[in-house]
C-alpha cells in the first residue's frame, strides 16, 4: 500500500532535479555568449586617412575661376618709350623751329638725356636732366662766365661761352646745349639765346 506514493514522490523529485539543471544550464550558456561578445569596431564607423585623401574636392565656383585666370594673364601695359626719355620736354618740330633748320631726333634717348641732329649732323642740340639741383649748380658754374634769365622756371642761367640753357623747377632742373647755334652766330649772341630760351619755355610745360 505505501510503494505507490513513495513511487510517485520519487519521480517527482527527479522530475524537479531535472528541471533545477536544465535551468542552470541555460542560465550558464547565456552568461558565456554574453561575455565572448567582441566589441564594435571603429574601423568601420570612421573612414581610413588614405579613404579622405582620394575623396574628390569640391569644385570651385566658375565665377572665381574666371577672376582667377583674368588676374594671372594681366599684366602692365608697356610704357610709352618715347614720354619716357628726355625728348618728351620738346619735340623735333619746336627743335627745327627754334634753330631754323629741319632737325630729327638721333637715338631713342634716355629718361635723362635726347640728341637732335640736322640731316649732315653739322648741327646737334643736347638736352639733359639733372639728378638733382646740386649737379645743375656744378654745371653751371663749369660754363661760367653766366647770365641769370629772369622769368623762366625758378631760376635759369644761360651761358653764351657755350650756348647752354640751364633751368631749374622746383627741385628738378634740365638744360638744352647747342654749341653750333652759337659758334654760327658769332657776331650775334642773341641768336642762340632766344633758341635755348624760347625751347626752354616750352620745355617747362612738359617738365
């Protein structure tokens, strides 16, 4: 009469013995896959140094492109060779007209110096810029004895020995020489000085 319920109670147990370990089991297993789980890699959250540095640039605007090259292929225009030299103060024309005679420009000049020719260059007017007023005052006192013109420039000076105009503007001066103006108008000196004066007018309104 009692080995039924003592039967019973005894698969009961096993039953829950059973059950207590099939529990512990998977309590075990979840734990361990919890724990092997890796981490999340950065290398596939953030791009490679080498990734950024083919990555194409943005374009720019076509405007600035355009300002761009327009800019690069301008340059200076060129200066005028002829307002830049010496002969810019008078003009073959005022030469010729003031001496009585057709004469050219020789050479390009220089930004200090023009020479003016006649056709056989028997006749040659020089017309020079000084540096300063010092170098002018030096000049002059070479080409002494000099008379003081009144009324032209700052200061002007006008030496007959060799038919030279000196004239100062400010802190600037210049002179025009025509030595053969003088020595072919011998008995009257006046000649050459009314040329070198009346060029050495004009030459102030370019000067």
């Amino acid at each position: 009469m009692f080995a039924a319920p003592c039967l019973r109670r005894s698969r009961l147990r096993g039953a829950l013995v059973a059950a207590a370990a099939g529990l512990l089991c998977l309590s075990l297993i979840a734990c361990s896959g919890s724990g092997s789980a890796s981490p999340l890699s950065t290398d596939a959250a953030l791009p490679s140094a080498a990734d950024a540095s083919q990555a194409p640039s943005p374009a720019a605007p076509s405007g600035a492109t355009e300002a761009s090259s327009t800019a690069g292929s301008s340059g200076p225009a060129s200066a005028d060779t002829g307002s830049a030299s010496g002969c810019r103060l008078v003009s073959a024309a005022d030469v010729s007209t003031a001496v009585g005679q057709p004469m050219t420009q020789v050479d390009a000049g220089t930004p200090t110096a023009c020479l003016y020719g006649s056709a056989d260059q028997s006749e040659q007017l020089l017309i020079s810029i000084f540096p300063d007023v010092a170098t002018m005052t030096a000049a002059v006192d070479l080409n002494a004895p000099t008379e003081q013109i009144d009324g032209l420039g700052d200061q002007a000076f006008w030496s007959a020995l060799s038919g030279t105009i000196f004239v100062r503007k400010g802190d600037r001066a210049f002179k025009i020489n025509d030595p053969d103006l003088a020595i072919a108008h011998p008995s009257d000196p006046n000649v050459p000085k009314a040329a070198m004066t009346q060029l050495a007018t004009i030459a102030l309104t370019n000067f």
